[in-house]
C-alpha cells in the first residue's frame, strides 16, 4: 500500500483479537456492506486454489468503505489480492462479482451462509483504530518548547504502538520527521537536529507519545502528522492524523520600574507599593495575565494576580486582606501594574516577582503561548522596638494602698495607640498558666478594671496601678503587658509590637492569729467493737475574733515497732465553708454511721468511732487551720497547727467458746423423753449472749439420709425458739428448747421413736452487744455428742420388687408389686402401717437422681406427682404386704429402673406408733419397645392408595391425549423404485 511521501506502509501480519466498540472521529463514519462468501469456480473449487485441495469460505471485507478524516486504504485478507498503491482499494477475487452468491453443490452437504448472519458477523468486525492529536492548531512563540502529543486507541496487535512524524510547512507534501521504530526514517534535513536533541520523541505510554521541538523557530511552522504502522489483521480505521502549528515572533516586554528601589526597608503597618510594565506586540489578538510572586528563601507564594480573562484572584492567606482592600492590584496607564499593601505584616517580607504570560484563543480554547517574569524588589520588614518595666519589688501593710508604674519604651513616633494590662500571679513566672487580669487601658484609651482597683495615664510613656485596701491574697508578682497597635484599612488594627515587663514582688504584711492544739482520747476502746472519742481542743488562741475561722482535719497513722516512715492517711477535713470531705479510709463508714465527726464548740472538735475493730488501732492526731476573711467575703487559710498524736490500743485475744452436752438419763426406751443440757463458758469476749441450736445426725446405717446433719430448732440471742427442720406434724409440740441460766440450756424431746436414732449436739454462737441494740458474732462452738440408740428385739422388715412385665411394647400396661416380708417376732396386722413411695430413674444405670411417682401413707392417702407425658400412674394396697404400681398407657420416657422405698409403724404396748427406719428395695428395669407394625400399618396403605389414584389418572391422561389431542393423519408417500447400476455405468 503507498503511504506518504513515496513510503511504502509497514504492516504486522499478527492474528489479534478484536477490541470492542466503533471508533469514530471527527464526524468520520464506517460503512460495511453484508460480506459475501468466497465464489466457488466450476468443478467445486475455487478460483486461485490448490487444484484437489478443498478452501473453506473466505469473508471479502473489501466493501467495507470510511469516510471522514483520515481515511485509509484497507488491506486484504490473504487469497483475495494485493492492495493497490496509493491508498487504493483491493481487487475481488478472480471470478468473484460483488453481491453475487453462489451456494455450494449439495453433495457437499453444508448450506450457503445467510444473510442476517452475515450482516451480523460483518457489524462485529468492522471496527478499526483511532490516532489522535490535538484538535484545532497550536500557537508558539519563538524561542519556546514545542510539545505535541499523539494517542492511538481500539487497534489489534501488541500493547506497545510504534509511531511515525512526518511535517509540511503547505500541509500537502510531508517529509519524515522522527518513528519510534525506525531509525533511519528521519529526513536529512532533520537527523541532525535529532542528534543534537532538539527535536526528541518521549513516550509517555504504549500507545502514547510526544514530540519535542526546543527552542521553535519560524520555520518550524506547518503541518504535524502522526501517523502508526498496522498491527491490525485487517486494515480499518484511521492511522494518521495532523495538527497545524502557528509560531509567532517574541513582541512580549516585561519590565520593573525603577520607583521604588530594589531593596526597601519598612516598619509594620507602614504602607507600600510595587510596580512592574507589560506590554506584546502580538500580530495576534492575544491577553496578558499577571501575577505578583512573594519568594522566601525556598517557598513561594502567590499574592494577587490578574487572570487572562480580566479577574482578580487572591493568593492563598490573602484573600481576607484583598476583601478588606489591604492588598490591591490596579492598573497604570497603558502597561503598568501596581501592587499596594497599605498595612504592611512580618509575612510580607521577601523579594516580589512580577510574572507575566501571555494568552491566544482560538475557538473558545485559551492556550498560554509564552510567560516572562521579572524581581521588582525585596522588601525588610524591620521589628519595632519596645519595652516595658515595673519599678521595684515593694512591702506594703494590710488595709493600706499599693502604687505601681509601668514605663514603656518604643522607637515608634508614628500614629500608634498603646494598649496596657496589668496581671497579678502567685508565681514570678508570667509565661505560667493562672495569671489574672487586674485592670487593662485598651487602644481606644478606656479603662476596665474591677473594685478597688484603678489604672491611670501618668504621662505619655507612663502608666500608673492602684490597688486599694490591700490584703493578704494581694501578696505575689505583678507585671504589665504592653501592645502596640497601628490604624490599617477600612477602620482595622494591626498589632505591631507587644513586650511583658519582669514582674515585681509585693509583700503584704500582716499579724497571723496564735493558738494551740491538744488532742485527748476521753473514751479508749478496751475491747473490739468499744467506743473510741477523741476531742481536739483550741487553747491560747491570740487574735481578732471577728476575722478568722477555725476548721480541722483528722488523720490516722498505723503503729510500726521499726523506724519505718509511715504515711499518714487522711480520715477527714473541714475547708473554710465549714464543708466536711472524707478520705477514701472513712468514707464508707461515715457513710453508715461509724465515724462521726463533729464540733461540739467554737474551740473544740470531736471524732467519734461508734464501734472500733482491731484495724483502727494506730495514732490519731488532729490539725486545726487559721482562715482569714477577704475583702470579697471569701476565706483564706493562713496557718496549720499539729497536734501531738494520741494512741488507740488495747491487747487482744482470741476468743474461747466452750460447750459441753450433758444427758440426764443414759438409758431409755422408745416413747421414753429424751432430756440434754448445754453448758457454755467463754473467754476475751466482751458482756456475750448465746444463742443455741439443736442438730441431729443420722447414724451410718440409716440409708434415708447417711451422715446428713439436720437442724431441729433454736434459740437466739433474744431467747426466741424457733423449729427448724422438724418435720413430724404428729409431734410439733414434741421438742421443747429453754434457757435454764445465762450459760446453760436444756433440750427435751418426747415419745422418742426409733427414727429419732442419731448423735445430738448444741451449737452455741456468742453475741457481743454492737451500738445499743445491735449484735456482732464474736464465736461458734460445738459441743460434744449425745448418741440416742434403741435397743429394739422386734420385727426386721424387708422391701423387694417384682415385676410380671419387665419388657412392654408402647401402650401396653405395666405393673410393679413391692412386697413387704417380716423377719422375727410376729405381730397382729392391725399393728402395722407402712408409709409406701414408688421411685424412678429413667436411665440405663442409676447416676441420675430419682424422680418420686406416687406415694401411699399408712392412713391410706395417695399423692401421685404430675409428668409431661400422658401415660396415667394408679397405686394400690393389694394386701396387707403388697402395693402394686401400674403406669397405664407407656411411652417410651417410662422405661428405666424402678424401687419403693417404705416406712414402717408399728403400734407399741401402750398405744402409741412408733415410726421404725425407712428401708428401700433394689431397683427393677423395665423396657418399653416400640410396635413396629402398628407403627408403620398406616402410612403403608396410605402410601398404596395413594400409588394406585395416580397410575389410573396417569393412564386416564395418555389414553384421552392419544384419541383426541395427538390425532393426525398420516400420509404414505410413495416410493420411487429405482435400479440399482452397475459399477460399469458409475
């Protein structure tokens, strides 16, 4: 294909995949006729093939036409001709007309393409790729950098690009300029330019570039076309584009003006200007931009500047100072710019430049062509001296004046107003947080200050405090701070210059009250819990009344037999305002009561432990503060005195509690009283009270409850008898508790049975009275035991049970039989009775506890407990020694081990039942199994019928869709009967 200039263009034979999308530019259209299929010659082959050897179809892209800009000649797929020079399209195939179709013989079984496949196919290939510049023409001037860049989009092939320049002062014969690809594509005439480096290619991306050309002259101007070599598989698109380039002569001027002087040396707030000349001689109709540069060593900043379009726009940190017309820009005559500054600040020193850049526009597009800047001058912000001073430190008596003079000094003689605070601080250091203003004459010459308190304007230079009726909180520093404020634009101040003096010491003197404090202990503890009183008292006290306050603070320190520092801790304080705070020692027992502090008169003060523990033992001591009343009716503390510590101790011991149990009659029958008494003695405890309670435990051998202790009743400190545990409704009244004496009780307990076996103790608690009527629990002892044991010759029963059904199925009734036998002596029926409870544990083994199902006493009552399930629970006595449990209606939650346990009452010789020892029998397991037939009758004949009513509809459906919706009627069609030929004939 023919390129430009004669070249011949260069194409990459590459199989690439497409790009999506359809790429135009420049109002540039791509047209695509529907392709065609390849023509086949006579005899099944087509034209300019392989004779015996089968082509598939081939698509003839050579319809495919592009207007607009750039167009270009597209190159052939392989078979279909070579592409004419010139930019020319290719020839068809031979044989081959365009529009024509021929379909392939049909002995070789594939159909032609059709049509709207083929206009589909030929909408998705038909796309090619885009070289951009940029649009419209570029202005330069003389001596400037020319820089054009060049894009390429939607080709095939690799991601890196290669490009070709090329330059036409007409715009019609173009000669090779750079490539990034070739290197001898260049022209003569440029190769030495490119050695030298001023023209270069920079490459900005894969598919980007940029071409340089420094320092642009006149003949430079024309015609840029850029232009990338083919790595399509099929020539679409466009590959070139151009760009036009106008230089233009250098008739840019920028000057400074010689007022004012290159270096100019200001004070602050003193007003200045800055000029600088811009003029172009442009054949163009260009703009000016101007901007005025503020350079400070290596920072820059922008001040004010005038933008090529006419506005103003202020730098950043100037735009409140253009606002208020501290900075402004105007013009002057024909060329000259003026910066004014009418207040000058310490930011604006540095040198100024005045940057000047000149604009084209060319279809609502501004280009900047060329800049120029010139420095106008360097301005020094000098600092203005001043310094301010206090004359010396001075002692002045209370309820007297204090006269102070602040004398500034300044090199300033210009209009600028003083401002003057007077501070007052503790500390000499003024830099300190906590300095407060006394009085301040602001710029305006108005006074603010507080009572008694007054500052004047002594003379020009001097300024004078006055501080009435001085006290003791007016001892400390003072010193003034002074500023320097100058008249700017618009009615707004400048600070120029601001000094702080050293401050000044005063000393106010004053006579400090004199006393004396003495701390007593009048009630010492003797024993824990005891009430401790310690009194601090005011004596000797010197001073005027009327003016001070008394107040105290508590403290308490810890006894140490080492020389160890100890730190005292604070138990509570009294400020002036007679408020009370507590320490983190007291406060939860001030809290409740137990630390009181209190003052009982103007000299003496109180504190109060209402009942102390071993851990108040220590040194207490008291400090007593003088505070004086101010002027503005507060209080100031003025003097602490200590007092000497005072000791709280006493020797302490443990407590002892001793309890013996005695039993009156060692031996005894059944239904016999059973009579024990208590004796208690106590050491180091302090005016005690006992209270006394009755325990009882179960011998080894008894299973009910094995080694399990059991509360019978009490007596508290207040003698109140309460029953504890004492379960037997027959024998409420059968335990009696009583006091016989402070130290010593007795305990009773009639018609003993059987089941009251066991060893009986007394455990006695000692009360020490706390407050009055409170308690505290100083010991608990237990005494020795009293073992109650029957001899019994009588019956030995026995509990077994038995089970005809140990293996259910689900539903089906369960019944257990617990049988009673008798071993022994032979007793009449009627005096017998048994207490009978059924028990279950509804697992494999028994580690979970047993659950109670029914119980049956001996007056023949039952109590069945409620279940979850719904299986139904009855007992019954089916003999004098037989008790049957039945479960009616099992389920699956009822199988495990079952036991009864029983309690038999046998009637003694003079009437009365005795209860004998609870006794269990061992556990039976029953199974409960599910009826599987049972269990799956129902869903099976459900899932049968079920079966059946769909096969019938099913078969219902196919018979009605055969005879009346399918029905169709079938033609024969006749056979042509041919003879088979003879090979000869073939």
């Amino acid at each position: 294909m023919g390129g430009a200039g004669g070249r011949t263009r260069r194409f990459f034979p590459f199989a690439f995949r497409k790009r999506s999308g359809l790429h135009t530019r420049l109002g540039g259209w791509l047209r695509c006729r529907v392709p065609v299929p390849g023509r086949l010659e006579e005899g099944g082959e087509e034209a300019g093939a392989e004779p015996g050897r089968t082509q598939p179809p081939r698509w003839d892209f050579s319809a495919c036409e592009e207007s607009g800009a750039g167009a270009r000649p597209r190159q052939r797929s392989a078979g279909s001709g070579a592409a004419g020079a010139g930019g020319g399209g290719g020839g068809a195939a031979a044989g081959t007309k365009a529009g024509e179709s021929r379909s392939r013989p049909a002995s070789m079984g594939r159909p032609a393409p059709r049509p709207l496949l083929l206009a589909l196919l030929s909408l998705a290939l038909c796309r090619g790729r885009v070289v951009r510049v940029p649009t419209g023409s570029l202005v330069r001037v003389v001596g400037n950098e020319l820089v054009i860049p060049c894009n390429v989009s939607d080709y095939d092939g690799p991601s890196e690009q290669n490009f070709d320049w090329s330059f036409s002062s007409s715009g019609t014969d173009f000669v090779e300029l750079a490539s990034t690809w070739e290197l001898g594509f260049p022209a003569q005439l440029y190769r030495e330019r490119l050695q030298r480096g001023e023209i270069l290619l920079r490459r900005t991306a894969n598919d980007a570039v940029e071409l340089h050309i420094k320092n642009v002259q006149p003949s430079d101007q024309g015609y840029y076309k850029c232009s990338t070599p083919s790595t399509d598989a099929t020539v679409q698109g466009n590959y070139e584009d151009t760009v036009q380039v106008k230089v233009l002569a250098d008739a840019l001027h920028v000057s400074a003006s010689s007022q004012p002087s290159p270096g100019l040396s200001l004070r602050l707030a003193e007003p200045f200007e800055l000029r600088c000349a811009a003029s172009t001689a442009s054949q163009l109709h260009t703009h000016l931009a101007l901007l005025w540069e503020l350079r400070r060593g290596p920072i820059r900043r922008s001040v004010l500047s005038l933008t090529h379009e006419g506005r103003l726009r202020p730098g950043p940190g100037y735009e409140q100072r253009y606002h208020s017309g501290d900075v402004r820009l105007d013009t002057v005559g024909s060329d000259g710019y003026r910066l004014s500054v009418s207040s000058a600040l310490s930011s604006d020193q540095g040198s100024y430049r005045c940057l000047v850049s000149e604009w084209i526009g060319e279809q609502g597009n501004w280009q900047e062509i060329q800049e120029k800047a010139v420095d106008v001058a360097t301005v020094v912000i000098q600092p203005t001296v001043l310094r301010a001073a206090v004359v010396r430190n001075a002692s002045v008596a209370e309820g007297k004046e204090l006269n102070l003079t602040c004398n500034i000094t300044t090199d300033r003689v210009d209009s600028v107003s003083p401002e003057v605070t007077w501070f007052f601080s503790v500390v000499p250091d003024s830099t300190l947080p906590g300095s407060r203003v006394l009085a301040r004459l602001d710029r305006d010459a108005l006074v603010h200050s507080s009572p008694h308190i007054a500052l004047s304007h002594v003379d020009t230079r001097s300024y004078h405090l006055l501080v009435q009726d001085v006290s003791k909180e007016n001892s400390g520093y003072y010193f003034c701070h002074v500023a320097l404020w100058a008249p700017g634009h618009n009615g707004s101040w400048h600070k120029v210059a601001e000094a702080v003096s050293a401050p000044a010491g005063v000393d106010v003197t004053w006579l400090e009250p004199d006393y004396q404090v003495y701390l007593n202990a009048s009630k010492v503890p003797e024993f824990s819990d005891d009430l401790t009183e310690l009194e601090c008292r005011i004596v000797e006290a010197k001073g005027p009344e009327a003016s001070v306050r008394f107040t105290v603070s508590w403290y308490y320190r810890i006894n140490w037999r080492s020389d160890d520092v100890v730190a005292s801790e604070l138990l509570a304080v009294m400020n002036g305002d007679w408020t009370l705070k507590y320490g983190d020692r007291s406060k939860q027992r001030a809290q409740d009561g137990d630390f009181i502090f209190s003052k009982e008169h103007t000299d003496m003060f109180s504190f109060r432990i209402q009942r102390t523990t071993e851990e108040d033992r220590g040194n207490y001591y008291c400090v007593v503060s003088a505070w004086i009343k101010q002027r503005n009716d507060s209080w100031v503390k003025s003097k602490d005195v200590f007092s000497k510590p005072v000791n709280i101790f006493w020797a302490s011991e443990d407590s002892v509690l001793v309890v013996k149990a005695r039993q009156l009659k060692p031996f005894f029958a059944a239904g016999n009283t059973f009579e024990m008494t208590c004796k208690v003695s106590s050491k180091n405890i302090k005016s005690p009270r006992y209270s006394v309670l009755i325990t009882a435990e179960k011998p080894v051998g008894d299973l009910s409850s094995p080694n399990e202790t059991k509360y019978i009743i009490s007596l508290d400190q207040d003698s109140v008898v309460k029953l504890e545990n004492w379960t037997d409704a027959s024998r409420v009244d059968g335990v009696v508790l009583e006091k016989v004496q402070e130290d010593e009780f007795r305990y009773r307990m009639y018609q003993t049975q059987v089941s009251d076996a066991g060893l009986y103790r007394c455990m006695v608690t000692a009360w020490s009275p706390v407050r009055g009527s409170l308690w505290r629990e100083a010991a608990t002892s237990l005494s020795n035991p009293i073992q109650i044991d029957f001899q019994t010759t009588g019956p030995v029963f026995n509990a077994s049970v038995h089970s005809n059904t140990p293996s259910v199925i689900r539903g089906d009734l369960i019944k257990l039989f617990c049988i009673i036998t008798v071993e022994g002596t032979a007793l009449d029926p009627d005096d017998m009775a048994f207490d009978v409870s059924w028990f279950a544990v509804h697992s494999f083994g028994l580690d979970k506890a047993p659950v109670l199902l029914s119980a049956l006493d001996r007056k023949g009552i039952v109590n069945t407990a409620q279940r979850a399930w719904r299986s139904g629970l009855s007992l019954e006595r089916v003999s004098m020694l037989e008790f049957l449990l039945q479960v009616h209606g099992s389920e699956d939650q009822d199988f495990g081990n079952y036991f009864c346990s029983v309690t038999p009452w046998v009637k003694s010789p003079t009437g009365s039942w005795q209860k004998e020892a609870e006794i269990y029998s061992k556990p039976v397991f029953i199974t409960v199994k599910m009826d599987v037939l049972n269990a799956f009758k129902y869903p099976l004949l459900i899932g049968v019928g079920l079966s059946t009513i769909i096969g019938l509809l099913s078969c219902l459906i196919g018979y009605c869709s055969s005879h009346w919706c399918c029905k169709k009627e079938v033609q024969e069609t006749r056979r042509e009967r041919r003879r088979l030929m003879s090979m000869e004939m073939d």
